[in-house]
C-alpha cells in the first residue's frame, strides 16, 4: 500500500503543519491532502457517515438538517468516552477517502497527507516519510486563539487529549521544532526534503 513520495505530517494542532504543508506546495509542487478538511467534507456529504453519528449522538448535532460541527465537538469534549466512540466511527471513513485520493486521484504527484492523527487514522502506512512537527505549548495555545478563537480553557483541554501524539514521535524519521520564523523553517524543510529523498 506504499506510495513512493508521500509525506505525511502530524503533530498537535498549531504545531505549523498547515505552514510546512504550504511551503511545500508553493516551493516544491506539491500536492496537499488536509486531512481536516477532508473530514469536515465527509461530515457534508457522506449520508452513511451522518446516519451513524445521528444514530450515537442524536439529532441535537444536526442543524437544518446537516451536522454542525461546533456542536458536535462541543458534545464529545464534554466526555472522554464519547470523543473514543467519535474517532472509532469517523477514522474508517477518513482512512478510506485519503487512500483514495492518494491512490487514485493523486497516483505519481509528490503529496503531503496534512493529519494530526496521522498513527491513530493508519494513515502513516499510505507515507514514504513521516515528518512529526511540535512547538512550545504557549506557542500553540496563542497560534490557536489566532485561528480558531476558541477559548483557553477549551485550547487547554483539546491539547491534554492531544498528549498522546507525543508517544508517535519515535515512529517519526524526522522531528522538526517549530518554534522558529518562517525562513529558518524553509531552510530546514529544504534540507530534510533533500535527505529524505523527496527532492
């Protein structure tokens, strides 16, 4: 199931895979898979992926008749045991588009597949190179308020859950520290590039 130059690249959220991944398309060609907005098109569309979570978690997560996602988070952060329940029913279907669009849409194009649960979801085994990006925690916290303008507490409480994405660093090739401005990360993304073959 291997695909030769495919990157995959995880970390927490606000680490800067989003930044890495631009970088890369813009730079060198490539191809990204935002596994997020993958998800979020799933939730859209997918009539068999919005049944089974209407039949978990009710109808209070539907608004107009589509799942609001703001909802539906706010649901499962409330309780651990439904944010497992949530992941067990969503990875399948997320696994299944990615390997699609990796092994059909995309066959031959240099790609990054963008996922901060990259291990968890099986993705990894779609990647040539695993590159895991992390950043000091204030440094997360204050990128997440800028883009999402959640609140601290609800920043705090997402990264906890996220800790476990510390255990997959031994399962990267690469770990960049990301706390850096923007032409040292290009210097160090054109390196590992190199390195790694992708280049």
């Amino acid at each position: 199931m291997r695909q030769n130059k495919v990157l995959g690249i995880t970390g927490k959220m606000g680490s800067g895979k989003s930044t890495i991944s631009s970088i890369l398309a813009q730079n060198y060609g490539f191809k990204v898979i935002d596994v997020d907005k993958e998800y979020h098109i799933l939730l859209e569309e997918n009539e068999e992926l919005k049944k089974k979570l209407t039949d978990v978690f009710g109808k209070e997560i539907l608004v107009s008749g589509r799942i609001d996602r703001n909802r539906l988070r706010t649901l499962v952060t409330a309780d651990r045991s439904r944010f497992e329940i949530l992941n067990k029913i969503t990875h399948a279907f997320i696994f299944e588009r990615v390997s699609y669009l990796v092994l059909e849409v995309l066959k031959g194009c240099h790609t990054v597949i963008d996922a901060a649960l990259l291990f968890e979801i099986g993705l990894h085994k779609l990647c040539s190179v695993v590159w895991f990006v992390e950043a000091e925690e204030d440094v997360l916290v204050e990128r997440i308020i800028k883009r999402n303008g959640w609140s601290e507490k609800e920043i705090k409480s997402f990264l906890e859950r996220q800790k476990i994405l510390e255990s997959y660093k031994n399962l990267a090739n690469r770990v960049i520290v990301n706390n850096f401005d923007i032409e040292e990360l290009k210097s160090v993304i054109r390196k590992y590039l190199k390195e790694d073959g992708l280049i």
